[in-house]
C-alpha cells in the first residue's frame, strides 16, 4: 500500500516507449498562436498581459546584459507552470516530481551563469568566495564552505520543486483515499473531509504557480550576480 503511492510519479510507459516525452509536448497545445492582428482574443491578451509583466518585474532589477535571458526565463516560467498545473489533472504525470528532469532544468542554466560571470568579470565572481573583512585564520574555511554553497545551488533548486508538488500530491491522494474510506462509515465526516480536499486542490493550484515562479526567480537572481 505504501508503495502504490508513488506510483504516480512513475514514468509512464507505452509498449515499452516512456511517454514522458508526450508530457513535454502536450503543454504547448493549449497555448494559442500569435496572431498579426493587434487584439486576437481574450485568452492571447491575457497572455500577452501575463508574460509581459512578468518579464518587466523579472528583468527590473537586472543589467542590461542580463536582459538577453528574457526569452529562455520567460519561456521556463510558461514550461514549468503548464506542466504544474496539468500535473494537477486525474490520472496524469507530473514530469516536474522527478529529480533527474529538475537538475537538467537547473544545472546548464546555473552553470551558464557561473561561466558568464567568470568570463566578464572573474575577480568579482571569485571575491563571492570571500566575504570583504574576513579574519586569515578563517579564510581557508570560508573558501571551502562558499565554494560548497555555490554548488548545491541547482541541487537546491531541483530538490524544491521536486519537493514541494511531491508533498502536494501525496497529501491529496491520503485525504482523497480517506474520504473514500469514510463514505460509507461516516458521511458526514467524508464530505468535511471532501471539502478539505477541494481546499488543498486549490492551495495546490497556487503552489504549483509559486514553485515555478521561485525557480525562475532565484536563477535570475544568480544571473544578477554575474552579468
């Protein structure tokens, strides 16, 4: 029984083919096509509105080097929040639950803006390592615990998301298997408990948009740090 709960984040498989793949694609479907026209529809403005205020607030505090990433952040942030939120459906895959997708997402562009800033400004980049003012007898340390905080931060950005919708999913499988118990012991109980799910589906809606949206924040932050 224990078992069987994390089988939902299990790769699905197909004769054998895994269909994550098809969990990448199928998002982009149901974002519509720019049109020509200045006002298409409803849903095109809507997301015009969404991605260009996301962009500027994103892009705000940054240098104009760093305003070359709008595209890849702003495209990771649609990426990440789609496949979140259809990780939401019944009987559907969360790609976003597993690690090895997670570090994929997070290393090249972590490791990007560690080489961009060792290329344009190394002396910079490399003083991160040593706080300004810090005693000699303590340099050697400070050094080696930088250099290991450095790199845990894509492990750190993986193991969050992965976390956070891991936890969500779970909770919402327990207190679903329990209102299913209690239907028939205890009706009452079981639509309280209903209602308690509904409520966590709708924290979860949130989670999955802030999850998505802390990611991409806390890379821009490191590319802050380097351009």
């Amino acid at each position: 029984m224990v078992t069987s709960f994390f089988d939902q984040f299990m790769s699905p498989v197909f004769l054998g083919i895994p269909l994550a793949m098809l969990a990448f694609v199928l998002p982009w479907l149901f974002f519509p096509s720019p049109a020509p026209r200045w006002l298409n529809n409803r849903l095109l403005t809507l997301q015009s509105w969404f991605i260009n205020r996301f962009t500027s607030q994103l892009l705000a505090p940054m240098k104009a080097g760093g305003h070359k990433w709008a595209l890849i952040l702003t495209s990771m942030m649609i990426f990440l929040i789609t496949l979140n939120m259809l990780g939401l459906l019944p009987y559907t895959y969360t790609p976003t639950t597993q690690l090895s997708l997670n570090l994929g997402l997070a290393v090249p562009l972590w490791l990007a803006t560690v080489l961009i800033g060792l290329r344009n400004q190394p002396t910079a980049a490399l003083g991160h390592l040593l706080p300004e003012g810090t005693p000699t007898p303590l340099i050697p340390i400070l050094i080696i615990i930088e250099t290991i905080s450095l790199f845990i931060r894509p492990l750190a950005l993986g193991v969050r998301l992965m976390a956070n919708l891991t936890a969500g999913h779970l909770l919402m499988q327990l207190i679903a298997m329990a209102a299913f118990v209690l239907l028939s012991i205890l009706p009452a109980v079981a639509g309280i408990t209903v209602v308690v799910l509904l409520l966590l589906t709708t924290l979860e809606v949130a989670v999955a948009m802030i999850q998505a949206y802390v990611f991409v924040l806390l890379m821009s932050l490191y590319l802050q740090e380097n351009v």
